[in-house]
C-alpha cells in the first residue's frame, strides 16, 4: 500500500527542505503527494516553465525510497494568467466573479483556461511521466470543492444552451418532457433559457430566495455541470495518459458532496481517488465512504488522496480536536481493511503561511517530530506487516445502489428537509447491516447486479424505465429486493410517473402506494413487523407511505387511522421476493428486517460479532477469511468469535473472543474446523 | 355555496383530460378555477389568442353542472413578451432583476407591461364575460406573493418622487414632515430621494443589514407600493367589468402577509378572495383570517380563492402532513360558519411537473380517486343540505380594529420583535373572546363603529387625528372602548406624537403614559386586576406601560419598583368608559377582562359553550339563532348548552349538551324557551 | 467633571427649543453636545454657513452654567454634497455603494470628501474656538460604526495598493514575507492586489462564503484601514487644534468593536472618547470598558461621550427595558471612579422623527419631565459632593496587555469561534482580579511596564520580537509575567513562527507547546493547580496545550491520554517569575492562580472585600485610600471591611462592615491605623 503524505518543497528555503527531507525520510512512508498549487512557480512567466526545484525533490525522495504522486496545479492559476485573461474567472450563482486570491477561481468551461491548462499538463506529463520515482497523477485539486462547481459566466450560459439542445433538438420537446406549461414557462427557443439562479452547492447563497425554477431545468443544469467538469478533467487525463503508464486520478471530495457525478468522471481515469476528513477523537470512522469508493469503479482499488494527520487550528472557524494516541493508526489500518491502495495524509508539516497556516500536520510548525510522527512510523510498519493480505478480495452478497440523478432531484427539492439526506439514508442501511454482521457493497445503477443475492434500493427517487427493468429481472430472477419509500416517483426527466407508485414496479411489489407524507416530530406513529416468527415494533420516520395491493403485510401501523394499513409488503415476484419498506424504522427493527432478509437469501452473518462501534469486515484470500476488526469504542473491547481465529499480527489463536485494546484492531483469520 | 377546486386543463393530453373529467363531474363540486397561468397557451404568439381550449372545458364542466372562475393570467408573463421587453421583469431591493422562469417576476408599475396585461384581460372579458358556465372571475395571481410587490425599477423609483411631489408638494414641506434633519437628511428636491433599499418584504434579504433608513420615507413607499400594485389591478377589473356582469375579484395571501392594503384594494373588486393554508393534522383552523375577510368589505361574504387538500411533497423545503380524516370536510364547513361564499382547494389533482410537482391535491399524480377525493363529495353533499341558511347574518357585538399604517410602521421598525406581532396579536384577543363565549368583527378604521357596543383597538401606533377623534366619539356615545399599549404613538406620517401619550386621547382614558418598556424574558413582572369584584393575576407580557392620571385603575403591577403603579386604566368619558390595558395578559386575565367588559357593555355569551379548540360561531336567520360548533380538540367533545338545541343536521334536539366526534362539527339552532 | 447630555437644537421649533432650554438648565448638568448631525443645516448649500442657531444654543446655555461640546458634522454629509459628488460615497465588502439617506455612508479616503470635511471642520473651528461657553469638540460621530469602516471603493483601492508598496518596496519582498506561494498566489506587481473581499466588521456580510484569503493581506487592509480613518481624522483634529485651546477627541465606540486602533488613533487627539450603551436593569455595568480607556493614553482621564439613558423603544429591533431606579445615578458614580471626566447620556429628549424616534432619552418625547430627569438632577448634585475626589490618581500594579494586530488577526482567523474572544477573555482575567480583591490597569503593548509587579498577557498571538523582548525584559528583572494559551504564534506579518511556541519566550517561560487543540464541549478534560501548598481543580477551557520543557509544572490535566501533562508551568528568570497558562480555567481556580502570583509579587487585597457583583475601586489622593463600592446584587449587600473606613458621603465611620442598598454606592476613605 502506498502510504505517506502531501508535502509542499516549493513553500520551503533550502535549509527548511533539508530538514523536512530527513524527517520525511526517517517516518518510514512510501509516498508524497505534490505539486497541486504551484503553478506560480512551474510557470512563473507564461511559457517558462521550471520543474528543476519539484524533480530536486522528487529524486531526493525517490533515492530513499519514497515515490511522488505530481500534480498538476490548475486548481490555482497564476497571476499573470488570470490579469491577462480576466474571462476565465468562475461566475457563481449570484453573478459575482471569483476574484484571484483563494482557489478554485477558474471556470472550467472557458475554452481559453482549457488551453492553458492543457499546456501545463503537457509539460509536466512530459517532464515526469517516466520518472521512475514517480508513482501516479492527480489533475487539479478537489475539483468543485468550495462552490465552484456551478460556473454562470457567458461561457458556460451559452453552452448550456446548446447542450440543451442537442439533447432535446427541438423547443416544443423540451417543453413538453419539462412540463413547462406549468406557470406558463414555455420557451420560444433555446436561447431563452437561462441557468438556474439558485444552486443545490453546498455554503452558497441563493440568489433569490423565493425563486422556484422548472426541476427539470435543474436537474439538466447538474448534468451539464457535472459534465462540463468531467470534459475538463479529461482534458487533462488524456494529456497525461499520452506520457505516462502511472496511474493517472483526481481528488473527489467523498461521496456527493460537490456533486460531480464521479460514476461517470472516473471513466477515463485509473482509479477513484478521494479526499477524507472524519473525526478521529473516540470517534467510529465510518466506512460507508470506502466502500462507496470501492464501488465507483467496480470493486477496484481506491485513493485517498488527503486524509486526517491532527487536529489544532484550522482552515476557517475554530478549530479541530486532536486524535487520541492510537486513533490515526488505526484509522489507516481501516481504510486499508476497506480496500484502500494508498493513504496520504494531509498534510506532513503545518504551513505557517497562507489560508491554511497554523492547521493540523504530521509534524508541527516548529518541525520537530512528536507523537503523531511517531504514530506515523508505528502505522507504516506495520502496514509492511500487512502487505501479504493486499491482494485479499470482497466477497459481499449484498449491495446498496445509489444514484446522482436521485441524489440531485433530491437536493434541487428535498424531503423532509433536513432530517432526510438521500446519502446518509444510504449509509444508515449499510451501517445497520454491517451492525449485524453483514458487509455489503454500495453500487451504482448501472453496476451488475447478478453478483448479489440481496439488493437494497433506498429511496429511488429518479427511476428510469430501464432500471425498473433491471430490478424487476434482478427479482425475477432470484433476487431479494428491498426498495423504501420515494422509490420510482419521476422519471429522468425529473417528471412525476402518472401511473402508480412505486412506477413500473407495483406488480413486482404486489403494492401500490395509496397516500404519503412526510414524518416529522409531531405525527410520528407507530409500526409493527411480522416476520415469519419474529416480531419487532418501531416508530415509523422520514416519511409514512401507506400501501394497498395484493402483497403480503409485514409491517403495519399500530396507531390512529392509519391503523393496520400496510406500511411493509413483501411479495413473490418470479424466482425472487421484492420487499416495500413504506417508512423509515429504527435501527433495531431495521436489524431485524434486515436479518430476516439474509435468512431468506441465505447470507450468513460474519462469525466475529460486529456491534455497533465494533467494526467487522471480511477479506477472502485464496479462499480463506481474514476479518478485520476496528475498536471505535474509545474503551477496550471484548469480541466474539463463533470460529476459532488465529490472529495475524498477535500470532496467536482465539477460541471464543478476541480482547482489542482502546482504538485498537486486529486481523482475524478464520481457522476453518 | 360555491364549492371546488382548481383545475389546469392546459396541462394535460386529450386522453388526460376526460379522465379528469369524469372525476371532477362525478365529485359533486359545483366551481373550478381555471386559466391562472396559461397566457403562453391564450396568446402563444403576440396578438394571436386562442382560447378554445379553455372554452371547450368551461362547456363541458358547465353542461354537468360545474361553472368556472376565469383567471386572468398576468402573473406569469409568456416567454416572448419578456424577451422583446426585457424591461418589465420585476428588480429587487438589492436591483436584482427577477429573471423568467418562476412566476410574478414582473414590475407592476411598468407601462408596457400594463398595456399588454390590458390587452390579454380585454380578450378574456371578451370572450368569457357573458358565458353563462362562467361565475366570475379573477385577476392574476396573488399580487405580492414571492416577495414580488416591492419593485425597485428605474420606473418605479421615477414615479415614487412623483408621487411624493404629488402629495408633500414643496421639499420643505417633506423634510419637516419627515424630521429630514434628523441625521442631517433634508432634501433640496424631490428627484434626490431614492426608495429605501431595505424592505418588509417577508423572505427578501436586505441590502445593507446595518442601514437605517427614514421611518416617513419607508411608510410611504409601503402606502406608494400598495396602491401601484392596486391600480395594476384595477386597470383589470376595469376592463372585466365593462364585459362582465359576474363577480370580479383577486386571490390575496391572507391578512396582510404581503402587504397590500386590502380595505384599499377590494374598492374596484366585487369581494374580497384569498388563500388560505391552514394547517389540518390535528389543529385547531384559525378563523381569524376569516373574520378579517369578512370585514374588508363591510360584511360582505368573501371567497377563498385556494384551501388545503392534502399533504405529500411540497412547493420548496420538506413536505406537507396530510390532514386526518374529516379534517378537510371540517375546515370547509368551519369556513361557510365565518362568511365564507366560495371554497375552492388548491388543487384538483397533482401536477407531475413544473415547481410544484409531486404536491398535495385532492387526486394524486396517478388519477385514482381515494380518501381525499370521497371526502370532497361527502362534503359537497352537506354543503347542499346547508344551503338554507346560506343568507344567515352575522350580528356581533364587539368589533377588534385593525389597519395597515400601522402593520406597516410596527414592520418598519418593530417593537418586542420577534414576540410582538401586530396582527397575530389582534387575534390573540379575537380567540380569546370566542373562547369566552363571544363573537366579534374584525374592521377597520373606516368602518362605522357605531352598530357595535365594545370596541377593541389594539396597539393603534398609528393613530391620526381623524381616528383619535372617532374612538373619543364611539365613547362619548356610550361604547366601551379597550386600547392596549402602543396606541397613539405617531402620526400618519409615521412620526412621534410630542403630547402625552395615548396622544390625543389622554382625556377620554383618563390616563397618560408615563414609562415604557418592552418585556422580555428577564424583566417580567406581575399585575392584578381587580374588576368590581372578580379579580386575576397575570404577569406582563410584550410592552409594560405605567400609568398615570385620574382613571381608576383596574390593573396594577405587583412587583419591583413598579410595584403599585397602574397598568390598566379604566375612565369614564361620555356615556361611554375607556379602558387602556398598558400591557399584554395571559389569555386567562385577559379572558376576565374582556368578560368584565361585556358585561359592562351587555353583550351575552353564546349560550353554545365555546372553550380553547371548541369554536362556536353564532349566526342570525329570520331572527332565529344557529350555532356552528366545531370540535377541533382531536378527541370526542361533549359541548354544554344553556338553551335547548336543534341539531339542524342530525335533526335532534339536545337539552344539554351535545356531542362531537373527533373532527366533527354540528349546526345548533337555539329554540326559543 | 462634566455631566450633561447630547441635544439637537437643530430639530426643534423656537418653542420647543424654549421648553427645553429650561428643563436643560434646571437639570443641574453642566455640559452639553451639540451639531454631530447637522451639516445640512450648517452648510444648508455649498460654501453658505450658518451657525447662528447653534451659537445661540451655546450662549443660553453658557449664561447659565452648561457648556458645550460641539461636534463636527462629517458623519452625514448633505444631500447636494452627495449628489454634486456622488463618488465619495462608502462601498462595501460586496462592492455596493451606501446610498444616501442613513448615516456614515462616506468614503474616508476620498480627497474630494476629504477637502469638504476640512473647509466645515474650519468653518466649525473659526466660529467656536474661542467660544468661552464651549468645553471641547468632538470630530464626526462614532467612525467606523455600522460597518462603514472597511470602504472598497477604487481610491481605496489604489491607495491601499500604493500602501502594500511603501512598506514592502518590492513585490518579491511581500511574495516571501506573506507565503503567497500558499496556493500559488504569488503576485507580479502591486497593482494586481485587491483588498479583501470578506470582512472582519461587525453584521457586515461575507461576499463570498467559500472564499479564504491569504491571512497576511487581511491583517495588513485592516492596519490599513484603522490608519485611513486615523488619517482622516486627523486632518480635522489638526485644523481644530489651529483654532482653540479646548480638548478636541472623538466618540469611539468601545473596545475594539470598531476595529480602529485606538492607541494609534488619539495619538493627535487630547483625550480618548468612547460611546458605551451598558445593560442598566439589575446589571453589574462592565467596567472593563473603563480600565481600557483610561490605558488609551497612558492613565489620562477619558470621556463618555454617549452613555445609555433609559429603555423603551430602540433604534431597530426589539426595544429596550429601562433602568431600574438609581441604577443610572450608580452607573454616573461608576464611571467616575473608573477616572471618567466627562459622561453625557444619550439623549437628553427622545426624538420623535428619524431611524432613531420614540427611543429612550433622560426626558420622554412629551418633554415632561419624570423619574429619569429627576434622577439625573440627584446625580449632578452628587457629582459635585465629590468634586474633591476629582484628582485621585490610580495607583495599579497588576496591568493586562492588549493589542490590536492580535484582535484583528484573532478576528480574521478565529480560533474557538464563538466561545473565545480575545478581548473578552481579557475582561475575564480583569474581572475574576477585580472579584479577587485586586483592581488592575489595561494597557497596550507599548505601555512602559516597568511600574507593574505583575504583567498579565492574554494570548498574545501575534507577537513581535520586540515584544518578545520587552516581556523577557520585564521578567529578568524581577516582575510577576503570566502568559496564555495562544502566546506568540505568529509575527507582525500574520505568519506562525518556525520555532518552538512561546516564540521566542520558550527560555523565559521554561515550556515549549508541544501539543495544542481547542476545547469543545465534548473534548473538556480536568486539570489540577498545585501552588505552594494551596491546591485547585477546574475543568479546562477554549483550548488546550500539552506542555514539555524544565519548568515546574503548577498545573497538570488529569484526565484520559493527557494524564500527568503539564499545562501551566512556572519558570524562574532572571529575578522574576513567568508562568505559562496553557488553557482556560474557571473563574474560582483562575482566582486561586492570582492570588498565589499577587502573594509572590507582594501585591496585597484591597481592604474592603469585592466579590462578584460587589465593584470596588481604589483610587489615592495625597497619599490617602479611597474605596468606591459599588452594589450590583440587585438587593441590599454588606461588605466587610479590613480597617476601619470613613463613608465619604454619608458622613459616617464603619469598623467592619458597610451595609449598600440596591444599586447603591459608597466611598470608603481608609483610616490609617
């Protein structure tokens, strides 16, 4: 695995790179991270370029066995470049230009930055991409990232326009799919049609309050934009694969969260790489990130390309607590469980300097090595003691498919706003599962579905009539299907289904949705589960749809007038069996539902017992299990085994339970009787 | 009564359409509302009208039995029109221009925009006046909505100075009235003042959070705000009415919650319509809105223009509960008890697309007929067994006084702000009557105040001398007069009084204020009353006055250094006594207050127990007495009689008391000892 | 000293200016403020003056015994300056420009505004320097207030380019000095360096949420503003010292809310000026305030020139609650002990026109006056009872160092936000000293140190070398210096140090910060004092540093990872002492930690015992102690006295305890034994 940290040679005087050279040396890692804001110095005069200083490093490094991961740095055109061409400029929402001076300032659709951005590429594809001590790529930096994903400058108003039109050819099609008659809204051509003014971009402002756009509309402008940042991207990823077999990649920013759709903007890169931030003060990590990322490219090998290294200061705001001793090991260790190929921390030493001075590093500002630089060597060694499992693959039978048309459409008009994300949503599922034994994949709409036995599709808000057909042949033929609430409501166009709800899919479900609202604090009741047996009960939440059809109840409401209507059906449907959670349950019945749901599919639970706080997650190599183990509950922990395991780095062997230690881990290999 | 919903055949297909049809035929309604956002269908192409469309569904709505409100369509212009006259879109108080694509994105003010809405209502008069399916007719779309009635246009600053030199004449005469010299701001001539660039607009951002602007200058561009917005309609009810002898009227937003003076704005109209939003899940329907709607034109019956039907999705944010079962059938008929002419929901059947797709109405996306829809005709099959008392008077008593210099100057710069909101107040002391058994108007100050014995003029900040001198009448005269604290504070050009305050009304209260204070959490206090006999405790609430002067004092403070003072006044002037109620009660005081004063005045209780959720409303028929009595206590209710009654609609008689269902309601017709 | 009130001649007719003359001169005051709003009347058009109304005013009032300070007017230029220059107008951080119509809405650097200012502040001086009924003057009204302190309009612009150059001379020298190379934001000359776009004022709006600026050009725009406006304001305070003799200052507005540098900013002025608006219902009054501007100009006497007069209605928002009776009289006598010699209430009659009408003032808008005024005629007469008392000095010898480069670089970068605040945190350790028995100084960090035993440093974050030198010096020989959590991260550029924290005072203090983190509710550990014999506990507090080095550790966490850390360290250097506090405490163990260091400097209690809410104050005349007590408990309080103490106003001797009524007040002479 690679393993190491972002560093900055160009922010340093000889006699600070010297120092730092050492220490990075000395802390045992394999990997920097380079390179990502200096254009100013690769280019400081346009066409002059100077990589003499950046390959100094890079071969220093590299001679101690440290590889480089260069990145090119068109998150942060120089000066010369935005005075002299002052169009390149991001517009945002509000009509504002980003004026030069933080990051990010650029628009991704100006032919003229392309250009420029091209030619840097080209020279440091050319200058580095057969440097042997070089390990990989990144283009730009966190793309979209602090609202600058939704460019409104003339360029890309006019390219909207026309994408629009290519898309829908004619004025009257678009329309008609928009349902633009509503508020009389119809267009004459499609050069009337303006950006939406307001924006689903996380931290910005809404232009105009109280300004309700055409959802189709906006559901277009996302893809455009999402688009128009993979082309950018791509730009790029085509330069450097024209001078490098290294791993070419960019960093997200986890999940959704700047919404670039990156099912699609991996396409052309070599892995998904990403950058992660959770909290590491007796914090549980979660996961759902990871396995998001393994999902991206179809079970592939993730980045991260910046991850936590400390706590202090901070960027803006107040701050950041530190990890206690242990926590940044084993949280390494638990990226790597989840099918992490490289880990950078960010970052290796505390910039002085800068918007991000005095934050969070491995080493501090005054670059004398302490406790988390000591936890560094600790973690790169025995990340050495790991390499053999490396190649250990997954193995789940159950998959959570997530979606960015739904994810969008949900943004651009929630439910249930703010208690309901679709993305969390997603994660709460895969947490309940894993809670109880089960590791599961999160998938992609489009991913193959016939590797799995249980399929879970929470809230698919956006369904196509070819997904409604995938799920329905994924059921018909064996499959166990778990759909909830807000499933199949609109089409792609973001239009609303006339037929009934779930659309395309109620004889699948043997259930029709009869009334829906949302479920908030003061109409909350109740449901009950009936499960071939067992039983569980829980408050209903999120939203409460009540189900008519032919399927069987097994859950219903226990409360007022909603009183035995169905609220969870489950119906055979061909080989298989769909399920229809009307609701939203708490974690323990959920539990249940969902154990019910393995025994039907014949999925077994782990046999080291996961809980919450307790994470299991199973690795097969040449056909033996290894599980990984991760203490989150800032106490020592006793787990038990249902199998005799023998413990891969302890040597040892365990009957009955394993003791882990505060922020401690383990790998388990299961002894087969 | 009228009874129906709204309906969008531009929406729909052929086949869509007669579906549509037939569900709305067979659900009973008698009205639909049609054409509010349909110019791009009426006039696609500039001077080319169409209108079949429109027609074809009045006839065959009418041939069953349903006849329609035609809407004129100006709230939403056609895409053409804005394209070649860029220059009508509505600017913001930060001079953002509204751009196509929502609705009301237009400045009403702007003469070619006048001159085209002219035209397309000229074409609509034209061709709907005389058909005789039609019922009347409404004129755009809730004026102001969406923050849309403070434009800030070039046109619209031009013509505020001249309607400023239009009133004040000289700029002598504007600076002194205006206290210009306060911050050294005196005018040298009308052409240098610019329209405030902060606002009361509900939802709109400031400008410049930290700017202060004249309070003289900000209450007339309210008032100059107010009437362009009601000459932009008048110059459509103008047109309408030279074709039509149907009922004209507008859709307002409720109270004063976009603030457009509706005692103004209904002069040209034939009776005053608006919307209504009430929540229905186990709540207790204000009636307060309705009260203020039958007293904006004198009495008349009022129209509510859109109603509730159901939950679900929702226009922006989180969703929308759905009311339970017989809510909906109860809120209708709660409206016909308080005046209520025509009741239609918002809307017939969910739009799939479009801003507000996926919401509430009373069929879903899907077309199939459910709960909402049955309860539609069962309450359509009541409301026909009612209709004999269709013409049934109202014969109150006591009338609360409300007015929008004031809602204006109390917005402008509010007083126990968020607390103190003036006509949220004025309905505290509305139900807070009807919880004691009686039931009062809502005017305002041009109203005849001489049919009612008890007067409640609540915090009149604004009080002219005109007024001041028509409350000294009504007492002199015998009536029992009640103002509250801030009464009588500033003049109408929205400036201080220098007498004593209540100012020009010191005498017929017999008292002069003479300390002030708001009352927030940490300097409450407490206050007795002592009503000839009775006594209550309350502590202060909202604004705390100390009194001096020769009234007797009903109401004392009874802690701290205002230990003593008197806080509410009581003097006899004339045949009449004034009452001055120096601070906010609990309901349970202010309760024996007003029971007190009814006494004093000889106003009877209904003899219909009415309590906190159980509202009684007394109708007057050929001299008879019927009570409408509604249970809104989310339980059965057993409600007490003092008389024998009638039930009109269960045809019974109870000698006393009756009982009601949960969400149930009764029509009691007293019987005559 | 002077006591009186602001007053607006200007807004009144010849007979109400009668009434008030009288009410004015009967209230036993003796000084009045007069003109900061009224350009427009005394330059009604361009270069025609009028000051007859105002001399007027001056001369009745002088004839009977008030005087008067009269203000320049440059805070609300006239409307035909405005709109014949439109552009001296302020813009803000969003580049909008301040209409015309609030106040404060000019440019200071603007020459056109400049040159006008000067030609009125001469006009103003020519007339009234000799007057010998005027005491002083004040220059424009609260600079900087309302966000109006932080202009962006193109001469800014220029100017602060032009600025950047003066001092750094080459743009290579501001690259290296700010770390520009921090998202490769090196610049290729001045000109391309615009002034923030985000702001540190107080309600101001950021531009750009998302947008983070390099750290070093937003501390330098800061200096670069407080300095503009000092420039600008010293243009006037020059052309007035041209023409009197009398004080001339200005009417700052506390602290550094305001964010001009006050230490620079009366450099050319004879006294420091302050408006101060305290909470005065049962609250203790801060005096914090007071210890800060007494240390503006090195101990001198400092004037309030705006202090709260009453409650009720306010200038936007909610209202105000009065005074509670004789806490305005208590408040008077507590400036006054804090070395107040000026103290006007604001206002003397509520206005009733304007953003500000109907708010508090000593007599109410009827002009009758009641409770208020009767209470300020008891404090004038008291005033003169301790006319004797007047020249006591302050005799301190604990000092608190402030400093403004670390207020804005704490501002621009907050750390704990919005728990800790820099100057707040200062008034934390100013008041658990005060609550301790000791009264201490605030002063900045260029104050001569050498006459303090004990030198209190509050996160000096931004510290220079000097500085550094200055405390090392301090210590070496012999005095008492404790420092915080924070202490000399960063140099004057805003840049973190490179060596070990305290930069620079790791030897004096023995500590080195090896590990730091804010403290948030959920990361709160424990720590022990250990200090001679006398032990402490406290949670700790807003942050949180691990400390290593030779030190004594009197404070060490007790809790979790940190165990056994130190966390405050006490170092011999040279003859004194330093101690390093490496988080908060709370108030009891922060007293605990004073009292041991006062016990090491031999700093010894005042005799007559403060807690909290009971104030007292020693001041010394002719080697004599004077004890001013004050009585915030909002009931009766005794206080015990250590020797027996003369009651200066009472006339009376106590051995061992004074009894104080509510809100009331005592000197205490000491009797020498």
């Amino acid at each position: 695995m690679y393993y190491g940290a972002a560093y900055y040679p160009e922010h340093k005087t000889a006699e600070e790179l010297e120092h730092d050279m050492i220490l990075l040396i000395e802390s045992g890692i394999n990997t920097v991270r380079m390179g990502e804001f200096a254009w100013c110095r690769m280019e400081p005069r346009e066409g002059e370029y100077q990589f003499d200083w950046l390959e100094a490093a890079v071969e220093r490094l590299g001679k101690a066995g440290i590889r480089s991961i260069i990145c090119t740095p068109t998150a942060c055109p120089p000066a010369w470049l935005v005075y002299k061409h002052p169009e390149v400029v991001y517009v945002d929402n509000r009509g504002l230009e980003r004026p030069f001076g933080g990051r990010r300032f650029y628009c991704y659709n100006n032919p003229v930055y392309r250009e420029y951005s091209r030619k840097i590429t080209e020279e440091i594809g050319r200058r580095f991409g057969k440097n042997p001590y070089v390990c990989g790529f990144q283009i730009d930096n966190e793309p979209a990232q602090e609202a600058s994903g939704r460019c409104h400058c003339p360029v890309c108003q006019a390219k909207f326009s026309e994408w629009l039109k290519d898309k829908y050819k004619t004025i009257e099609e678009y329309n008609r799919r928009s349902g633009n008659i509503f508020w009389g809204q119809d267009y004459d051509s499609f050069d009337q049609i303006r950006m939406p003014v307001n924006t689903i971009e996380v931290s910005a402002e809404q232009k105009m309050p109280v300004y309700f756009e055409n959802p189709t509309l906006r559901l277009e402008y996302e893809r455009f934009c999402s688009e128009s940042q993979i082309e950018y991207q791509d730009i790029q990823s085509d330069v450097l694969h024209g001078y490098t077999e290294y791993p070419v990649t960019t960093n997200g920013t986890g999940l959704a969260t700047n919404s670039i759709d990156y099912y699609k903007s991996t396409r052309k890169l070599d892995c998904y790489g990403f950058d992660y931030y959770p909290g590491l003060r007796d914090a549980a990590v979660d996961s759902f990130p990871y396995a998001f990322a393994r999902g991206v490219k179809d079970g592939a090998p993730f980045w991260v390309m910046e991850f936590m290294s400390g706590g202090g200061h901070r960027f803006g705001g107040s701050g950041r607590v530190q990890p206690n001793p242990g926590a940044l090991k084993q949280a390494v260790l638990q990226s790597f469980a989840h099918g992490a190929e490289m880990m950078l921390h960010f970052q290796f030493r505390t910039f002085p300097f800068g918007a991000e001075q005095l934050n969070y590093a491995i080493v501090d500002m005054d670059g004398v090595p302490r406790r988390r630089y000591y936890e560094m060597q600790e973690t790169a060694r025995l990340l050495k003691e790991l390499e053999p499992l490396e190649n250990a693959g997954f193995a789940n039978e159950i998959a959570i498919c997530v979606d960015y048309d739904t994810h969008w459409a949900l943004r651009i008009k929630p439910v249930n706003d703010p208690d309901f994300k679709y993305l969390d949503y997603a994660g709460k599922m895969y947490h309940v599962l894993e809670d109880n034994g089960y590791n599961s994949d999160v998938i992609s709409y489009d991913a193959d579905f016939s590797k799995y036995k249980f399929l879970i599709v929470p809230s698919a808000f956006v369904a196509s009539r070819e997904f409604q057909q995938k799920l329905r042949r994924f059921t018909e033929e064996g499959g166990i299907l778990l759909g909830t609430f807000l499933t199949s409501a609109k089409n792609e166009d973001n239009v609303g289904y006339t037929d009934s709800l779930p659309a395309g899919l109620t004889d699948v479900f043997g259930a029709v949705v009869e009334e829906v609202e949302p479920v908030f604090k003061d109409n909350h009741t109740n449901v009950r589960l009936d499960l071939d047996g067992s039983e569980a009960v829980s408050t209903d939440g999120m939203w409460s749809d009540i189900l008519g059809g032919s399927a069987r109840a097994i859950g219903t409401y226990t409360q007022d007038y909603k009183t035995d209507s169905m609220v969870i059906s489950e119906n055979t449907y061909g080989k298989g069996t769909a399920v229809y959670m009307g609701t939203d349950l708490e974690k323990e019945a959920m539990g249940e539902l969902f154990q019910y749901l393995c025994r039907r599919a014949g999925i077994s639970k782990n046999p080291v017992k996961a809980e919450e706080k307790i994470e299991v997650v199973r690795r097969v190599l040449n056909g033996e299990n290894y599980y990984y183990v991760f203490n989150f509950t800032a106490k020592e922990a006793e787990v038990s085994v249902e199998t005799p395991v023998y413990d891969y780095l302890k040597k040892c062997r365990y009957e009955e339970k394993a003791v882990l230690e505060r922020n401690g881990f383990a790998v388990l290999k299961e002894i087969k009787g």
